[in-house]
C-alpha cells in the first residue's frame, strides 16, 4: 500500500471515529448538534496531540545529552511542541494524503538538479514547503514516492537510480544534488553503495538516523527494522552500511539535525562521522521539512553547487552508464561544466537548449551513431569542438566523419587520461579565443595513441 493510500484510509478512520462521538453526544446526550459535531471533532484532535507527545516521551528514554548551547526555556519548547504538532497534522492530514511524485525541469539553470527523497511513512508531500524556494531559484526538482510503505531500504534502490537517471537526462546535468528527510538519507546512502558516488555532488540529509533510533523499535516493515539500534548501538545493517563507506563518500554528506529530534533518539545518531554536520535545536522530526532555519540551511548547501555560467562545458555522450560515469570522473575538477546524455537523442535534446564548447561522444550506440550525432551537432553548433571515442579504429563512417569535419579529433578506446586532457585544453583554447580553428597536427585525420 502507498503512503498516499493509507494516509486516506487513516483520514476515513479518524472522520468515522470524530462522527460516531458526534452521534453518540447528540442521540445519548442530547447535545446540540453543533456541540456535538464540535466535540467529536475535538476528541480526534485530542487523540492526535497524545500521539504526537507520546513520541516526545518515548524519545526521551533514548535521548543523548543537549548540549548547554541547546538547552530551550518554557516558551521555546512551547514552540518546538506547538510547531511540530502542527507540522504533522498539515502533512499528514493535508499534504501527503493529496500528493504525488512531482518534477520540474528549468531548461535555463545553472544550478545542480535536485532530487527529494522522503522518510519513514511519508511521500512527496513532505516537500511542500521546499518546492517553492526550489522554484523560486530557478532549480530542477524530482521526487519519488518510496513504496511499499514497509519495504526493504535496499529495495528502494532501485527507484533512486531510475530518478537519477531520468533527471540527469532531462537537464543534461552530470550531477545531482540529493536532499532526503530520516530514512531518506539511509536509502540514498544505499544508492551510493551500490552505484558510487560519480553522479553526486552533496547529499543533505535531515534528522536521518545514520546510527539507527530507538523508536525504530515500535515501527513496523523491514524498512524500520534496518533503523533500528540493538543493545545501544547501530543494528547489523546500518554498521554494513557504514562500512562500505570511504572518506571521499563521506565527504558529500551535510547532516543537518536538531537535539529535540523526537523520532531519531539518541539525537546524535544523525551525526556522521566524515560529514559536514549542522546542529540545531528547537525542533522537532517533521517540523524539518518546514522549519525556516532548515530550509535557509539547505537552500545554502544548494546554492553553494551553483554552476558557474562562464565556464565551458563539455557534453558527454555514451549509452553505457559505466563508461559515461567514467568519463565524469575522470574530468570532474577539470575547469569544466560537466553535461551528460546516454544517447545520441538525448545529445541533441542537450544541444538544443544548452551551448557547450566541446563534445565527447562514444560512437557505437543504438540508434543514433556517434558520427551521426557529430554531423547534427556540427549543424546545431558549428563552434563546438568535436571529439568521437570507439574501439573500432577502422570504421570507415569514422574516417568519414574525420575527413568531412564532422569529428574535429578521434580516440581509441580505451582511452587515455592525458590524451583527452589535451584533446579539451584545445577546445578551450578555441572557447576562450572565441573562434572555431584546427587543433595541432591531429584535427580530420585519425589520431590513434
């Protein structure tokens, strides 16, 4: 069942619960009907704030110390205990019960991509507020609802690849940014274990209990079981999980928590070892998705990945995720505005819309051929600087495109580092003089090293 879905039938419960007491207090007790509906109403948004406190209370038997610097007065944690009880009546009665996943492509941004992954129990809809401000500056945005509800963290996996990839095609982007809420941050570290980290440029992660919580305790699925803390420390999973991390992963998180977490307890299970962690407090776990302070936090972290418009930027194209990854990595820190499609369509859907200095296209691809892709793209921007990459060294549609200056210059797979550093150093040579000239001694005939 979606989160969605439950969420209704929750909804249904609670109209069916609050019309049964109206019903009673109007039939046994004579109550007027107003009165009546009123106290039906009342009595289900009562059950809700005991609800809501009691994860308060049980927190506290987990809890880690509060720092000095953290300890609130009467009147804040009056706040903290108003603005997330609030906060979970809005999404889970409103927001979430409505939503869906969502996307939105700005074809002119110079911004990473972004895409929101959700915690334990929810959906898309705890992005509400987030959205806006994405919108506002211009940034592409995905998200992905992660169902089952109760399903495997592990198996989640999957979904994030495919959103990544998909989001990654639509904006030509080499990169994406992740922002995830709790078990959100747990499920795109899975991602990273299994498909590396190429693809990402910061991971921000709120009130994720990257050491597992005490409350996963009383949840239920296999998803709240991989939460879980056995004898005060990380269950088996989560310690796997930490392990097939090296420092450079690490490196790519924010962990951005609060000590009056009242989900993650201890608080400072969110604390990652490697990671940029920014501690707040007076607040609670779903007041996170919403919370001001939180959202000037991430909006930062994003902004600080802004791209820069005047640097060049190089397409790469290959069909072969493997390969494609490859590339970006070896050219990552290069002074170069990485942009990415895994088809010659796709290329052109990039090109399009988006100048680019130089091209770096694989040849042997279904459908469209790298030598094909390069004669469009000659077209559609006769500037760019046109590199084609094979293992087939004497294809003659390869010495073609040579010949005709469809391909400004041509590498043998595999290739090497070096070769094509200085194949791109001409490209930006010719970016920077702003003007289309031959490259040295190897531009339309074939270079083979």
């Amino acid at each position: 069942m979606s989160a969605r879905r439950m969420l209704q039938w929750l909804l249904v419960v609670q109209g069916a619960g609050a019309a049964a007491i109206a019903f009673a207090a109007w039939r046994l007790w004579g109550a007027a009907p107003w009165v009546a509906l009123a106290l039906g109403l009342a009595c289900v948004v009562l059950v809700r704030l005991i609800i809501n406190m009691n994860n308060f209370v049980l927190s506290a038997c987990f809890a880690s110390p509060t720092p000095r610097e953290f300890h609130l007065g009467w009147r804040a944690r009056l706040h903290l205990l108003a603005e997330e009880y609030r906060s979970s009546m809005l999404y889970t009665s409103w927001f979430m019960p409505r939503a869906a996943a969502c996307r939105r492509i700005e074809l002119e941004s110079h911004h990473v991509p972004v895409l929101l992954i959700h915690g334990y129990g929810c959906n898309s809809g705890y992005w509400n507020y987030l959205v806006p401000r994405l919108e506002r500056n211009h940034i592409s945005y995905a998200s992905i609802d992660l169902e089952p509800v109760g399903g495997a963290i592990d198996g989640y996996v999957p979904l994030v690849q495919r959103a990544i990839e998909d989001l990654c095609a639509a904006t030509g982007a080499a990169q994406v940014a992740i922002v995830a809420h709790s078990m959100g941050g747990l499920v795109a570290r899975a991602w990273m274990r299994d498909h590396g980290s190429t693809r990402v440029a910061r991971l921000v992660t709120l009130g994720t209990p990257h050491h597992g919580t005490g409350l996963a305790n009383f949840g239920l699925g296999a998803n709240a079981a991989q939460m879980r803390r056995v004898r005060g420390a990380a269950c088996d999973w989560l310690c796997r999980l930490a392990e097939s991390e090296d420092p450079a992963r690490r490196a790519l998180v924010t962990s951005i928590f609060t000590h009056h977490d009242n989900i993650v307890s201890p608080q400072t299970s969110s604390v990652l070892e490697g990671a940029r962690n920014l501690a707040l407090g007076g607040v609670g776990h779903v007041a996170l998705g919403c919370n001001g302070r939180v959202l000037d936090l991430v909006m930062e972290e994003l902004g600080a990945l802004a791209v820069d418009a005047d640097m060049p930027a190089v397409l790469l194209v290959d069909d072969d995720p493997f390969m494609l990854a490859m590339l970006q990595e070896a050219l990552g820190g290069q002074g170069w505005r990485l942009l990415a499609a895994g088809s010659g369509a796709a290329a052109l859907a990039v090109l399009a819309r988006e100048p680019v200095a130089a091209i770096v296209s694989d040849h042997l691809m279904p459908g469209l051929s790298g030598a094909a892709l390069l004669a469009q793209a000659r077209r559609l921007q006769p500037a760019s600087y046109r590199i084609l990459l094979s293992g087939a060294r004497d294809d003659p549609a390869i010495a073609a495109a040579l010949e005709e200056g469809d391909a400004d210059a041509f590498q043998a797979k595999p290739w090497r580092f070096d070769d094509l550093l200085a194949l791109l150093n001409d490209a930006r040579a010719v970016y920077n003089a702003g003007t289309k000239v031959q490259a040295y001694n190897g531009l339309h005939r074939m270079r083979k090293r």
